[in-house]
C-alpha cells in the first residue's frame, strides 16, 4: 500500500549505489573539488571483484588535516558530490 511506497526511492538508491562501475567511481573521484581545509586532492578508495565498485568513497587524508576527520565522501550519492562540490562564496 502507500506505506510501502515511501521506500521505493530508498530501494531504489540503494540499488544505484550497488550498481557503480570502477571507472565511473573514478571519474566522479577525479572532478571532486580538494580538501577545503588544506587544498589537497582527495584520496578514493574503490575496491570490489571485476567492474563493480561497492561503496565507492573518498576522504582527505593530509596528516593532521581537518578534513581527515570529516566523514568520508561517498562517490555513488550524487547529492553529497554535489554538495563536497559547492563552495561558498568569498567572505564580505
């Protein structure tokens, strides 16, 4: 009924996130934006048998950066991509 429907986009996801090549993993990987902290590239982390990348991620990892202790990126959610991605604008 309509109480099952709500986790359809849920599944769905899910499903997505299972499904991601090692090579689109690391083109998402390498139009990431670097660390805001430091400024350097972050490090992806893509394993998995064959073609399939699981859980594709990608964290900083610059000893003593804060940004090595932020959770990691995960590269299959085009949303949180998209927001690593955004910046604010210049302080005023």
């Amino acid at each position: 009924g309509a109480t099952g429907a709500k986790w359809i986009p849920l599944i769905k996801k899910q499903f997505q996130r299972l499904m991601m090549l090692k090579v689109e993993a690391y083109a998402v990987a390498s139009s990431l934006m670097p660390c805001p902290f430091c400024g350097v590239p972050l490090t992806a982390s893509v394993r998995g048998n064959g073609d399939k990348a699981p859980n594709p991620k990608a964290s900083c990892k610059t000893d003593g950066c804060y940004g090595g202790r932020m959770p990691v990126l995960c590269l299959d959610i085009p949303e949180d991509v998209e927001a690593w991605n955004r910046r604010a604008g210049p302080a005023l």
